[in-house]
C-alpha cells in the first residue's frame, strides 16, 4: 500500500512541484526512496527470458506484503497482495492470496501455509513461493510493517470504504454502508475475519478496499501539506526491492494504469489435515490466476 502510495507522491512531485519547494520535496522523496530500498539479490525471475525495464514500461508484477514483525521474530505475512500493471495496456490487476493456502514451500520439501513463506526466507522466500504456486513471475515485492500502516492512514486524514455488514471488532464498531476510518480503525477493519461468514476471504475484500482508498487519496494534491510526516512513517515502515530511479519511472508512466483496476478472488476451499487448517486451491483455480496474470503481464 505504502509503496503505490511513493508512486503517487513523487508524481505529484515530478510534474506539480514548483520552484525551490518542489525540488526540495522531490528530494526529500528520493531520500526516502533510498532509505526504504533494499537491492535484489537476482536481476530477473527464473520465469522470464528477460529482465524487465520500467524505462522500457514493461508490464510488471509486484508483491505486496503486510507483516507483523516484532524483536527477534521475523514474524509471518499476515497479508499478501499481487498486483499486475500493465501501462502499455493501461491496466492493471489485483488479487489477495488467502494466509491459509496449502502449497509447497520451495527448497524445504514441505507443504504448509502460504504465509509462512516469509518466516522461513523474508521477502525474497514470499516471492518464490508465489511464482512456485502460481508459476507466473513476480518482479518486485513491497514489505510493510503492519503496526505502522495505522500511521501512514492518520497521516492520510483517514480512508473512507463502504462495508457490506455490521459487526464489531476489539471494541470498536463498524456499522453497515459508507464509513470513515482513522488508522487504528483502517487495521482493525482488514484483521478481522473470524466474525466474517467468508471468513478469510472476506477479509481480503475489506483489505483492498482499503488499497484503493489509499491509492485514491494519495493521489490528491493536498498529500503535498502532510509530505513530511508521511515520508518519516513510510521510511520507517516499509522495503521494497525496487530502487528509486524505478519508482521515479513507475510514478510517471506506470500510475495511470493503476486507476483502472480489475479485481478478483482466489477460489479454493477449507480443510483440515492432520488438525491444522488450510485453504485448498485446485491446480485448475491456478491456472485460472495464471493466465488472468499473464494477460495482463502480455505474456499470452
């Protein structure tokens, strides 16, 4: 979330900043952008010929990884988000994978839950289970620490998203229909699945919902006001493995495309084996995924 809301903001500052101000804003971005950069250990995915160019605005694909870190505990994706953008078509895609997904686990001989890819390896392990399960390329990933995303949120003045049911979560209330949500709320709203009928599912709904409404309001120029407290809560929040010259190329011919969205949800379904729960995707659901990626990454 926190990295498509970088794209935002350095365009805002690349094509609207004014003057000494707006350089010494987009600096400030760049800085940032710098600090929150951490270098990939391999130039391409094992499932392209090629390594992609942002400059050449290739369609690319990215994992977004929400984690709950703490002291000596790399800790697990509580979320995982994959998001195609695709500027030549200007299109984009976006989907969440369940926490629960049973899949192989790539050099440890073993089948388990999806999310604790990143316990095991961090993000570079994440990504390689997800073109493992997929078998489509993920190209860069964005790792946030989710007790910071209530920040980002607050610097944002909140969000605003429609919820499809009432229900009440550690104490707080969400009422049915069009409702605002101030940081601590936003994190409440996508945690909560067990009082959920679709359970994990709809818990991924509520997260995207709140994705987009992070990518909408950032997009406003009155971002500009807050640029300071947003640049400390994204430095101190967030890592990506993409570098700030292609975030600077991204914000410019990537971010319209990231307007026109399509969504969709994994299908699969619950069960139990040896008394631990996992959410089953057939191999034909994958290969449904696939190809709606591969699509949108014009790699049909």
């Amino acid at each position: 979330m926190k990295g498509l809301k970088i794209f935002s903001v350095i365009f805002l500052l690349v094509v609207g900043g004014a003057g000494g101000y707006g350089w010494y804003l987009y600096s400030s971005m760049k800085e940032t952008a710098s600090q929150i950069y951490e270098p990939r250990e391999k130039k391409k995915s094992d499932l392209r010929e090629e390594e992609v160019s942002v400059h050449k605005q290739d369609p690319i694909s990215i994992l977004i990884l929400g984690v709950d870190e703490r002291k000596g505990d790399m800790g697990r994706s509580d979320t995982m988000v994959i998001l195609t953008v695709n500027p030549r078509t200007n299109s984009s895609l976006m989907f969440s994978i369940p926490r629960d997904t049973r899949t192989e686990i790539p050099g440890k001989g073993i089948q388990d839950k999806i999310n604790h890819a990143y316990a095991f390896g961090g993000a570079p392990m994440a990504v390689e289970t997800v073109e493992n399960f997929l078998k489509v390329p993920i190209d860069y990933y964005i790792k946030m620490n989710m007790e910071g995303f209530a920040d980002v949120i607050n610097t944002l003045d909140g969000v605003e998203v429609n919820n499809p049911f009432a229900f009440d979560y550690k104490g707080i209330p969400f009422p049915e229909g069009p409702i605002h949500l101030n940081g601590k709320e936003a994190l409440m709203y996508t945690r909560m699945r067990y009082e959920d009928p679709r359970g994990d599912l709809g818990r991924n709904d509520r997260q995207r919902q709140v994705l987009k409404a992070v990518i909408t309001k950032a997009a406003r120029p009155s971002i500009l006001m807050d640029l300071s407290s947003l640049l400390k809560s994204l430095g101190t929040n967030v890592k990506t493995n993409i570098s700030p010259e292609e975030l600077q190329q991204m914000a410019v011919d990537y971010r319209s495309a990231t307007q026109q969205m399509e969504t969709l949800q994994v299908m699969g379904k619950g069960t139990k084996i040896d008394g631990v729960y996992y959410y089953q995707v057939s191999e034909a659901e994958r290969d449904r995924i696939g190809q709606k990626m591969r699509g949108t990454l014009g790699l049909n």
